[in-house]
C-alpha cells in the first residue's frame, strides 16, 4: 500500500513536534510528510528542520489528494486549522507515536494526535483533532471530547468525562469521575477534584475558579 502524503498545518513548536512523530514512523511506511503550512507567506519555500514550508492555507486547495493533520497547540487554533482545510476538501489522519501505550479497547477519532510516552488504558473515547501531548496518562472508562489539548504530563484518572474544547494545562491532575465542561481550562500544576462547569478557567490544588481581576 502506497504511503500516505500529508501535510501539517502550522509551522511553530507544535508542528515540528507533530513532524517528529512521521519522523519515528517512517519505517512504517505509512506515511509521507509532504511539510507545513503556514500563515506567513514569507516562509513559503523555507526548510523547517527537514522538511519544506509549502505555502499558506491559500495553497490547500493546489495540494493534490490534501491529507492534512493539525499543528497548533490551542484549542481554538487548532478549530480554525480545521475548518480551512475540510473547506479545501482535505481528509486527516491519526497519529499516534510508536511509544504510545494503548489497549485496543480505546477508539481516537479522526486527526487526534497522541505524542511520545504517553499512556492510555482501556475503555476510553477520545473524539476528533484532540491532542495528547507527551507523557500523559488517561485512566480506564473516560471519555474526551472534540480539539480538546492534553498539554504534557496530564494525567486522568479512571471514569472522567472531559467535554468538546477543553484545555488543560501541563502537569494538571484529575481525580476519578469528574467531569470537566465544553470550553474550560484547567491550569497548570492544578489538581481537579469536582466537577468544573463549562467555560470556567480552574486553577490550584485543589482547583478553584480564577477570580476576576
């Protein structure tokens, strides 16, 4: 079977990042990482670490049989990488790097993105374009959501339900059965220990609402 060509969408950290998982995937022979797109024009033609900046997302629609995943590290980054490329008609892939710990009993939707090191065990949903960064760890029974980011060293304990859009920042724990709603933020280092309502930015050990400034 022919190797699958693919672009990732952004040129900063995240993507090279993403980059790197083809990188330790090519003897798989599954995939070939065309390059980046990027927002500046400027760079277009320009080699990040190995591989060619090809353009902006004004040049998707040129990329023959567009197969794309996501570079950016935010949530609603990540959204609007999304829906520029499925208007160019692009497919995505999933991509889980080889030192992922996975049981077969875990489902990732289309374009997820789960980094080095990380672990995830069994009876877990993961939804679409999310992105489990190094070294997280997901426990039995949760489920997570559509573009929410998993920065690194999260770690989920068993039976938590994390909502559409969620962030949450490195370090951060979550204990058994919670849930976290669409669109919050869990900070970094913070400890969750009940339920955190949607849109609400959590921030502590244990965790509380960020005051107003």
């Amino acid at each position: 079977m022919k190797p699958r060509k693919v672009v990732i969408l952004g040129a900063g950290g995240v993507a090279r990042e993403v980059a790197d998982i083809f990188r330790d995937l090519a003897d798989t022979g599954a995939y070939d990482l065309v390059g980046f797109i990027d927002r500046d024009s400027s760079h277009k033609g320009e080699l990040l670490n190995d591989s060619v900046v090809l353009g902006t997302f004004e040049d998707l629609g040129s990329v023959p049989d567009l197969c794309a995943i996501l570079g950016a590290g935010e949530v609603a980054s990540r959204k609007a990488q999304e829906a520029e490329a499925r208007a160019a008609g692009a497919t995505f892939v999933t991509l889980l790097h080889p030192s992922v710990v996975s049981s077969p009993f875990v489902t990732y939707g289309e374009g997820t993105v789960v980094c080095a090191g990380a672990i995830l065990t069994n009876n877990i949903q993961v939804g679409r374009h999310v992105l489990i960064n190094l070294d997280v760890t997901v426990g039995h029974d949760c489920s997570i959501g559509d573009f929410c980011v998993l920065a690194p060293s999260v770690n989920v304990s068993g039976r938590c339900t994390i909502e559409d859009e969620v962030y949450i920042g490195t370090g951060a724990i979550l204990i058994p059965k919670v849930r976290i709603g669409k669109g919050a933020v869990v900070g970094a280092g913070a400890v969750v220990t009940k339920d955190v309502a949607p849109g609400v930015t959590v921030v502590g050990a244990p965790a509380r609402p960020l005051e107003p400034r």
